[in-house]
C-alpha cells in the first residue's frame, strides 16, 4: 500500500470519525455545556469535504477548466485558512469552558482564574501579532497570524492539562470526567503538532512517515473522545474540605476579592464645646420658666 492511499483512507476515517463524534455529541445535548467544543467539531465536519472538494477540483479531477482550476485553488486558499484561523479562536473559548467546569466546585477560584485567563489570552494575542514578521503583504499575511494564534493556544491548551493534572486530587475530578477527556485530547493533538512540526524542519525526508504518525495520533485522540462521549459520565463527587485547608482559605480569599467590605458608622465624640452650649441652652430654658412662674404667683 502506498502512503498516499494510506493517507487517503486515514482522511476518510478522521472524517467519519468526526462526523460520529459530532452527532453524539449532539444528540446527548453536550454543547450546552460545551458550546464552543460544539462549535469546532461541526467546523471540521463541514470544512473537511468543502476543502476535498476544492482540492480535487484544483487538482483536474472534475473538469479541465483552467479558469476553474484556479478559482478552486483560490476558494481552497480561502477555505482553508477561515476554518484554521477560526479554529484556532475557537480553542481559546474551549479552554476557557473546560476551565469553568473543572472549577466550578469552588466559585471564588474559579471568578478569579478567569481573570487571570483572560489576561492570559490578551497576553497570548499580544504576542502573537508582535511576533508576526510582516515580511509577507497581502493574504499570504494570513497564514502567519495564523500559524502564531495556534502555537500560543497548543501552548495555553498544555498548561491547562499540566493543571488540570496537578489539581484532580484537590478538586475531586475524575479522570472519566468529561472537562478532563477533552483537555487531554486537545492536548495530545497540541503536543502532535509541536513534535510533528520539530521533525519537519529537521528530518525533510521522513515527511510521509511523520504524516502517517501525525494522522494516526488524530484518529486515535477522535476515537477517546467518541469513547468519552458514548460512556456515561460519572457523577462528580460534592467537594467537601475541612475549614482549615489550603483550598478553603483561597477560595475564601478569591471570593473576598473586589468586594468591598462592610461599612460601618463609628460615632464622633461630642467636643467639650457643644457640650458647654447645650448645658448654656438648657439654663436658660430653665430660668425662663422659673420667671414665669414667680410672676403668674
């Protein structure tokens, strides 16, 4: 079998891979939950034959019309870097949701990271674009900014495992848990796409071998998300601490931050000033009546 019909059959796989995926997700109403994770999977359900269709169209396959031809090498150009660029915000968003679940056991951790999420993305974006050489002009700029959106969001995507690892335990999440299936697919499909593009800059010729590995970590990450989203989920366990844990105190503090606290009125103390005219005031109040009376008697 040759690597290109061995690529072919892999691509039609990850299709119907995806396609399965997207209907059980669907059909179990998880993109409630995960609206933005919805999102992605019909963009690569839909983008996946438009882009087949305009490459085998660029390529002769349908028709022999120059004119054609490029029009369809120009729609896949546009196409393809549209669902690439939006991809690559939309994992932003995917990052941010898995973050909500797996926090949502402690409120004031939780409005807090997000916070400091979002300064992260601001952070990521920033970088990218400053990191953009402009040495290209027109639409081949595209691909730049694109590539750098999806190189700081693989990067945001591995810290988000690292932490969702270290902190299972202390937030009593499950590793068939469905926030956690999907940092860890997300993460292995970043980790691929580093290793994968590490070796193609170095190693030139072992480019169909790395395709072959590349397409097989995809249908092999697809195929544990199908799993996730078929199996029942486990219930997640009430997180319950004692008073005194590290967790309770910094959920306290985070929640405490950006309120102001209780206002409370702390009476003046009276000046000896005010006090002498009162006491005047009364005396002749007093002596008033006093005289009034000896004259009615």
């Amino acid at each position: 079998m040759s690597s290109q019909l061995a690529m072919t059959m892999m691509s039609a796989a990850e299709f119907l891979l995806s396609a399965v995926l997207a209907s059980i997700f669907w059909r179990k109403s998880l993109q409630r939950r995960y609206p933005a994770t919805g999102a992605y999977l019909v963009l690569r359900v839909v983008s996946t034959p438009v882009l087949w269709l305009l490459l085998e169209e660029q390529g002769g396959r349908f028709s022999v019309n120059s004119d054609l031809q490029r029009l369809s090498a120009q729609g896949y150009f546009a196409v393809y870097w549209a669902a690439y660029t939006v991809s690559a915000i939309l994992l932003y968003f995917i990052c941010l949701e898995v973050f909500k679940s797996a926090l949502s056991a402690v409120p004031g951790l939780l409005k807090f990271g997000v916070v400091l999420f979002r300064w992260a993305v601001v952070v990521s974006a920033i970088v990218t674009f400053s990191s953009v050489s402009f040495a290209h002009r027109g639409l081949l700029l595209i691909p730049d900014i694109a590539f750098g959106l999806m190189r700081s969001v693989s990067i945001l995507e591995l810290c988000l495992l690292a932490f969702l690892c270290l902190s299972m335990n202390a937030l009593r999440l499950s590793v068939r848990d469905l926030a956690f299936g999907i940092a860890l697919g997300f993460g292995i499909m970043s980790s691929n796409d580093l290793i994968v593009s590490l070796f193609l800059s170095r190693l030139a010729s072992l480019t169909a071998p790395l395709q072959l590995a590349y397409e097989s970590v995809i249908l092999l990450t697809l195929g544990m998300w199908v799993a996730y989203c078929s199996l029942p989920e486990p219930a997640r366990t009430p997180l319950v601490v004692p008073v005194n844990s590290t967790i309770y105190r910094w959920n306290e503090i985070a929640s405490a931050l950006g309120h102001p606290g209780t206002q409370v009125v702390v009476p003046q103390p009276a000046t000896s000033f005010f006090l002498t005219d009162v006491e005047n005031v009364v005396e002749k109040v007093l002596s008033r009546n006093l005289k009034r009376r000896e004259s009615e008697l």
